[in-house]
C-alpha cells in the first residue's frame, strides 16, 4: 500500500511553468543602475601578463599571447580573429603609474599640465619626481559584439606605441561622412562597427602584440542599423550608454597597466 501511495505521490509532481521565468525576468536587479555594475577592460595579453603564466594566480584557463582579455569574465578571444566592437564615446588620459609595474597611482584625465615638470626616460616615457610615469592614454567605451549579436559595454585603452593607433582609429572616424536626407555628415562613432584583431610588433626595444583596426561598414553601407542584427537597438542602447559615461554612472573595473607594450 505503501508503494502504490509513493507511486501515486511521484506521477503527481505539476511540471514547472517556463512562463514563470518569463514573470520573473530581471527580478531582483530592479533597483540596479549602471553604477551598481562594472564595465570590463579590453587588453592584449603579452609574454609577461600574468594571464598567461600556468604558475601565476591569475592564470586563465587557454590564455595565450596575443589573445584578447575581458578581465571582469575572466574571457580570452582568439586575436587573429578579433572581437567587433562599437565604439561609442573617447576620451585622452593622462594615467600615473607607480614605477616597475607597481600599480596605479592616479588618472589625471584629459588634462596634460600633469606632465609639466617630468623628465623624459630612454624611451620618451614621462617620470615624475617620485619616479612614477604618467602614460597619455587614448580610452574608448565601446560595445562589444558577440557571435549571436548581442552587444556589452567595455572599455578599451591605447597607450605607449598603441597610442599611434588610436589617433589612426580617431581619423578613421572623423572621416566618416554619409548622405542623411540629402546631407553629408559625419555620423555619431557608433554607426558603424570595427574588427578589432591582434598582431605581432617590433622595434629595437622589444617585441609585443599590438591592435589591428578594420571599419565593418563603409559610408554607404547603412552601419550597424542596417548590418547588425538587432543594429538598431545596439544603435539607441549606444545613444543612451554614452549619456551614463557622460554623467559618470559607468564604473569600470580596475586599471592593470599594459605589459611589454613598448
């Protein structure tokens, strides 16, 4: 008797409703803003980032030299194929190092008077008076789009023998012109997208890995609103993430200073 009433009891059990997971969507995150979040950094990984030494803590499971780092997931990318990105808004800082990699000192921002009073060392870099260096650094906020077409904040820093490259990527932007009823303009950077890959770079100082920038979608192309699934949203959800770094609700995850990068 006992065994039918458990039989009875397990062909009674009522299969869970998937709609409920539809009720439930975003449950639990209805007061988060994006300053209760953080917004990861984009990097290559080099022969001395911690990444990709078996024996460091930080190791990550696949890492290589040359792969493209998300250090909030902890996520590497193949860098001969690169990540699509949106740039969405830039901006020129001055980052203040403590000397041997010793970390981050302060960010001094667009303002380049930091600089006054520096000494220049062997390679041009910027050494204050404590013995620290104050690195000029282009930084883009930027949406990284994935395989499937979904998009996620990030924030990408060019420094050093990199910084020649984000001057290349600003004038790449700048000129950017399309036809908008009958009128040319210069479109918001968030328009079009941009393949992001990984190559090998050299000089009498060393060797390192340094980004490569290829435009997705030309000037008649139509941008992301035409080429993208979902382009239009990513395009509005750009609009409104460059109003937040704006007003400085985007908090972004703590600075590692770029090894190797000469």
């Amino acid at each position: 008797m006992a065994n039918i009433q458990k039989k009875e009891e397990a062909n009674n059990v009522v299969a869970f409703d998937p709609n409920l997971l539809l009720e439930d969507a975003g449950s639990g995150q209805e007061t988060m803003s994006q300053e209760d979040m953080m917004i990861p950094r984009i990097s290559i990984l080099q022969q001395m980032s911690d990444q990709v030494n078996k024996a460091n803590g930080a190791y990550v499971d696949g890492a290589e030299t040359g792969m493209i780092l998300d250090n909030v997931a902890n996520k590497v990318f193949d860098g001969a194929k690169g990540i699509e990105v949106v740039p969405i808004s830039y901006r020129r800082a001055h980052i203040e190092w403590k000397k041997d990699r010793g970390g981050l000192v302060a960010d001094h921002g667009s303002d380049s008077s930091c600089l006054e009073g520096c000494t220049r060392g062997d390679k041009g870099e910027y050494i204050t008076d404590s013995g620290n260096e104050i690195v000029p650094t282009g930084e883009y906020f930027a949406f990284v789009i994935d395989e499937d077409g979904n998009h996620s904040p990030a924030l990408l820093s060019m420094s050093k023998s990199q910084l020649k490259k984000a001057r290349q990527w600003n004038t790449m932007m700048n000129r950017l012109m399309i036809d908008v009823n009958k009128q040319k303009i210069n479109p918001a950077m968030f328009w079009t997208s941009y393949q992001l890959t990984t190559v090998p770079e050299s000089n009498d100082q060393g060797s390192w890995f340094g980004w490569s920038i290829k435009m997705n979608h030309d000037a008649k192309s139509g941008g992301i609103i035409k080429n993208l699934k979902n382009g239009q949203d990513i395009y509005l959800a750009a609009r409104k993430f460059k109003a937040q770094v704006a007003s400085g609700e985007v908090k972004v995850s703590p600075e590692t200073q770029d090894d190797d990068v000469m």
